[in-house]
C-alpha cells in the first residue's frame, strides 16, 4: 500500500500478484489449445494412406488375374488360396506363376512369385471373401472381399473377370 502524499510510482504487490495470475491462466489456456490442435493433424490412418496401400493391392491382383490363362481358389476354415498361371511369363516382367494366400487367424494377406519367396502384402484384415461368379455353369468373375478396420472406408471390394479355364488339380 502507498502511503497518503508518497510520489514513487509503482506497482502495489497486490497488483503484481493479480496481473501474474491472469498472465499464468492465459498462458496455461493457450498451451492447452496448441496441446489440442497438434492432436488434430492428420495420421497416417487419416489420411488415407492404409486406404491407398489395401486399393494397390487388390489393382495389382486384378492386373495379374487379367494375365492370367489358368487359375485355382481353394477356400478352407484357415483361409483361402488363389493360385494363377500368367501368359506373359517374362515378356513384360511377369512371373509365371503367382499365389495369392489369405490367412484367417493372421489377418494376412501374402504373395509368392514362382522362384520367390513368400511376402506379406497386407495386414490387419478382419475378415473377407473371394468367391466365383458363374455365367452358364462356367465362373466368369472373381470376387474380392476385404474388411480392414484400420482404414477409412472399411470395406473394399474388387471384381476380376476369369481365365476360361481354371487348372487342373
């Protein structure tokens, strides 16, 4: 407090501590609202880049089973195995032969190339389907199902239209 009659300006303690508490309160309010909006830039997930990789392998799927003249699905409770003989074997890079084998309990989806190993293409799928569609008693087209939770959309679905004939067991 300022005696009656004193001239030294300043500030009283009372004025200081006052100022220094809104100064904190602003200052805690402002570093909350960084904390918030450093939380709002995009992940990975939303950005959409497990989207794109689960679309470039069912584009790349789709690709070879067009190259394709032979092809086999074999679907069991462990999962399912796509197998195909390509035409273009080595003309355009192509292998001769490609095996596509979806894993249930993993939620894996690998690829092997003739004289390749065996590579994990995708993960984190919670489920999925591929099934044949018949035109006249003979399969016409392929049908992929894929649920992957850790993406955007969710659900991806790819068609493929078949090889005439399937190979041989």
């Amino acid at each position: 407090m300022r005696k009656a009659g004193s001239s030294k300006p300043g500030f009283t303690l009372i004025e200081v501590t006052t100022s220094l508490t809104l100064v904190s309160v602003l200052m805690l309010g402002l570093s909350s609202a960084v904390m918030i909006a450093s939380r709002a830039l995009p992940t990975p997930q939303a950005g959409g880049e497990f989207d794109r990789e689960v679309i470039d392998v069912l584009n790349r799927l789709r690709e070879e089973l067009r190259e394709a003249y032979e092809y086999e699905v074999r679907t069991d409770g462990a999962g399912v195995q796509l197998r195909m003989k390509l035409t273009d074997a080595g003309g355009a890079g192509w292998p001769e032969e490609i095996e596509y084998n979806y894993i249930k309990a993993d939620g894996k989806l690998t690829r092997r190339a003739k004289d390749q190993d065996e590579r994990v293409v995708l993960t984190g799928i919670s489920g999925g389907k591929i099934a044949t569609k018949s035109s006249n008693g003979q399969p016409a087209a392929l049908n992929i199902l894929l649920r992957v939770p850790d993406t955007i959309q969710g659900t991806f679905e790819a068609h493929a239209l078949l090889p005439q004939a399937p190979l041989e067991k």
